[in-house]
C-alpha cells in the first residue's frame, strides 16, 4: 500500500520531519524538489463551488495547516446551482460561500470563468485554461476523475488533463472522487490521505456552501466515503485519490 510506502520513504530518505503546534507533523518532500525543504504549491481545480472541498476538504486543510499554499481553482460559479435564481444572483450567493469555505481551509479562491451546466471543452477553453493554471506555476494539482456523471466535472478533468500535458508533466497529478458512485464511477484510489484531525474543517467548509443543502444532499454521502476509504487504509476517516503516475512524485499529507 502507498501509505506504508511512503512512510517507509519516510524513513530512508530525505524528508524533513517537524511538529507543528496541536500535534500535527509537518512533512515536506525535498527528494523531488531541488533538494530543499520548500513550500508547496498546490491547485484544487473543480467544476462548481463544493466539489473541491467534499473531494478534498480534509487534504486541503492539511496542507494549509503544513504551510503549504493553496488555491481552489472553480471552473465555474455555479450559476446553475440554486432553482428559481438567476444566473448571476446565483454565481453571487455561490461565490461569497467559496470565499467562506476557503477561509476555512486557509486556501485562496480562484475562478475560470465558465458558466455551470455549460462548460465548453475546446482549443480557445483549452488554452485559456491552461494559461490560468500555469499563472499559478503549481506543484501539485488535483482535479475531478474523468469518468463522472457530471459533464461539467469531466470539463475540469479534462482541462487540467490537458493542461499537465501541455506543461510537460510538470505538476504531480492527482484526481478526486465526489458523491462516490452517483457521479465518480469506477474509482479506485491508489492513495490515501488520514483526514481524521481534519475532517471538521471539511465539513464546515462543505457546509458553508448552505445553498445546496449539504447536510442532506450531499454530506451524509461523504461522510461514508470518509469513512469508507479510512477503512481501507486502516485509519479512522481518510480521502483517497488517483495519482497519475508519470510524473515525479510529490506527496500527499502523511498522517
Ligand atoms: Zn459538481
């Protein structure tokens, strides 16, 4: 398994190990890295606000906690999100709870400029994109699983696909799975992240988004796959995710 992989890494190699204050390590790769400790910086892209933050909330919260930068990327506003709203008194409401949500996790909010539930995948959406994500010059980018149900979250996958493609492979790649079998399908992380410290700053980041109704649309969901995918790892609460393997690697938070 990664996990022990990686910690065994942990061991032999030249990883920097210190404490942080509430008991959490702080752990920064420099095998990979220029051989120094340096800060990372790490891109969430997804479609609508939320998505980031149920598919990676507790992540998120880790890497800010470690000093780590960053930036929730949305691809959209989520300009279709709340019924019997227009478009922009609905990518207003939405913006303003990303901003919230951020806070929360201690990351900085970005957005892509398309419109939800009309995403466009084409060479003009291609090139834009790729130039705001390499504005960002990012070691780490994590985006939506390209099989989803959602044709907005297969646009952000495709995108940032694209875009890693376009810099070389240059970012470490990792994908997300969101509300885990009615919209990611066929899913199988190849690593895994303990959120179990974090997983409140998660769910208060989830919820920030009160518009949709998270406590009965689409938290209880995550809650299982939280604790699902700890199961599987051996730890209370854990997010897993798919590492794209051709590229350097650059960790997840360890435990
Ligand atoms: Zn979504």
């Amino acid at each position: 398994m990664e996990k022990m992989t990686r910690r065994d890494m942990l061991g032999r190699s030249s990883l920097l190990v210190a404490s942080l204050g509430g008991g959490l390590p702080l752990v920064s790769t420099i095998d990979e890295l220029g051989g120094t400790n340096r800060k990372l910086k790490v891109v969430v892209a997804g479609a609508h606000p939320d998505d980031p933050e149920s598919g990676c909330g507790g992540t998120i919260a880790l890497y800010s906690d470690r000093g780590h930068e960053v930036v929730i990327l949305y691809l959209t506003r989520g300009e279709a999100g709340i019924q019997g709203t227009s478009t922009q008194e609905a990518a207003a409401i939405r913006t303003a709870e990303c901003q919230k949500a951020c806070a929360i996790l201690k990351a900085r909010p970005a957005y892509a400029g398309q419109i939800d539930g009309n995403t466009e995948v084409n060479r003009s959406r291609y090139d834009n994109f790729r130039k705001i994500l390499g504005a960002e010059h990012p070691d780490v980018v994590f985006t939506h699983w390209p099989i989803d149900t959602h044709r907005d979250h297969r646009a952000a996958s495709l995108l940032v696909y694209d875009a890693w493609l376009e810099s070389g492979r240059k970012f470490a790649l990792y994908y997300f799975e969101v509300d885990q079998g009615e919209q990611t399908q066929v899913f199988h992380p190849t690593h895994y992240v303990n959120i179990s410290l974090t997983e409140s700053r998660k769910r208060a980041a989830c919820f920030a988004h009160a518009s949709q109704q998270p406590e009965t649309t689409f938290y209880p969901l995550h809650e299982m796959m939280n604790r699902f995918r700890g199961m599987e790892c051996g730890v209370g609460l854990a997010e897993g995710f798919v590492r794209h393997y051709q590229n350097h690697e650059t960790g997840v938070p360890e435990p």
